[in-house]
C-alpha cells in the first residue's frame, strides 16, 4: 500500500469510529501525540486553541458526545507531498443536547508524520456552533 493509501484509509476510518460514537476507538486511532484546534476566535476555547494530551481526550469526548456527525458525507483529498489530508465534510449536523440539527459544511486539515495523525485542524462555521451550544446569542 502506498502512503497516501494508508493516510485515506486510516482518515476514512477515524470518522467512521467518530460517526457510530465510540470516543475509545477514535482515540485509540488518533493517538498519543495527536493534536486539535478548531479555527476561530478565543472565546470558543477550549476547542479554538491547541490542545493535547489531556485537554485533547477531552476535547474530543466532548465533541462526540454533544455533535451528532452520522449523516455527515466526506470527500478526501491526500496531499502525499506534505503528509496532510484535507477532508471536506457536509451534510445534516445535530447537536445532541438540544436536538438541533442544520445542514453544513466543514473542512478538516490533518497532518500526519510518520504515518500517524499528528494534528487536526478544522474549518467549521462557528457562528452556528457558537449559537446552537448558546455560547453567544445573536439579535
């Protein structure tokens, strides 16, 4: 199998894990080193800053357990060159404590050094989560 293969299938296989809920197995995938920052402004810390080893496990248990992602679909670009994929994510969204869901779209940049996943940076609306979680209320 070539990298890129490897890199698609293991990406491929962390959102089906992320997707059925299972935060064990999706933690297991990602690894001791991996990081996470979603892309916007400090007040939605703690997931707008960089965050490993324990602030990343909770992070990411946080995430599945409130953002039901099951009928998100993904398209996935590898960028061999650089050890990254970016994976484009779109579909319905439900935030399980309110039960709201709404139609989206997101990027996930992931970086990868020596076949593992190292961090994961994502592109989300965050208006719409700040919102939907009530961390900010718009007129």
């Amino acid at each position: 199998m070539t990298a890129k293969h490897d890199m698609k299938r293991l990406v491929e296989e962390m959102y089906a894990v992320r997707d059925r809920g299972d935060i064990e197995g999706t933690l297991a995938l990602l690894g001791e080193g991996c990081t996470f920052r979603m892309v916007g402004n400090a007040r939605l810390a703690p997931f707008s800053t960089e965050s490993s080893g324990h602030a990343f496990r909770q992070a990411v248990t946080q995430l599945i357990t409130v953002w039901d992602l099951s009928k998100i679909r993904t398209a996935i670009y590898v960028d061999e060159d650089e050890q990254m994929v970016f994976a484009h994510r779109e579909g319905e969204v439900r935030h399980i404590p309110s039960g709201v869901s709404f139609q989206t779209e997101f990027v996930d940049k992931i970086h990868f050094q020596d076949g593992k996943l190292v961090k994961i940076v994502e592109f989300v609306d965050t208006l719409q989560v700040a919102e939907t979680t009530k961390m900010i209320q718009v007129a």
